[in-house]
C-alpha cells in the first residue's frame, strides 16, 4: 500500500493520533499551520473530493463532526476552528486522500492562502 494516510490509519506508520474508530482518524499535522492543526481522515481510500458519491455523504459529514469534537474538547469550540478539504494540486492537496485539515488557535485570516 503505497498511500501514505491508508498506511496511518492502518497503523504502519505512526502518528500523533487524537481520535480513532472503524471509519476514521484523527492526528496531529506534522507541519501545524495553527496551534490546533489536525487531520481527520477516512479509513476508506478516497484520492480527491471528485472522487466523492452519494454513498460517501454520512461519512464526510462524521468527519465534519468529528472536526467540531476535537475542536471542543481541545478548548477551541467557542473561539472559532476552521475546516479545510483541500481538492487537487492547485487547492494544496499533496497527499491523495481525502482529509479534512481543523486549525484553530490563532486568528485565521480570509480569505485564506
């Protein structure tokens, strides 16, 4: 398996790993772009959010909530958190797999890059 975030979630590559369960995890970037900077990724391999079908909906709105949980739970659900999916090359995608980015901790400019 060559997909670096499949290789994460399957556990043959650590990670500073925040929440996991069957579908999902959660771990620290290892380039933070905010005091807070986690990656929520699906355990099933999706490249990119063109990638995305009907059957995927409940599961992207889990990590959406899961995002928010994280961000609770680390004292940043009152002051504001950020979610990102980034789409291809061009948006910042430089691994393909689907991942949603939680930043908080600092004011966050808009738009943004």
């Amino acid at each position: 398996m060559s997909c670096l975030f499949c290789r994460i979630a399957e556990g043959s590559i650590p990670a500073s790993k925040v929440y996991e369960d069957d579908e999902m995890v959660a771990f620290h970037d290892i380039h933070p772009q905010a005091p807070l900077h986690v990656l929520v990724v699906p355990r099933a391999h999706v490249a990119t959010l063109n990638d995305l079908s009907p059957e995927h909906d409940a599961m992207v709105g889990r990590l959406q909530r899961r995002a928010a949980a994280i961000a609770a739970a680390s004292g940043y659900g009152e002051s504001g958190f950020r979610t990102v999916m980034n789409c291809n090359a061009d948006a910042g995608q430089t691994v393909f797999h689907i991942h949603l980015h939680l930043l908080a901790g600092r004011s966050l400019a808009w738009p943004p890059g």
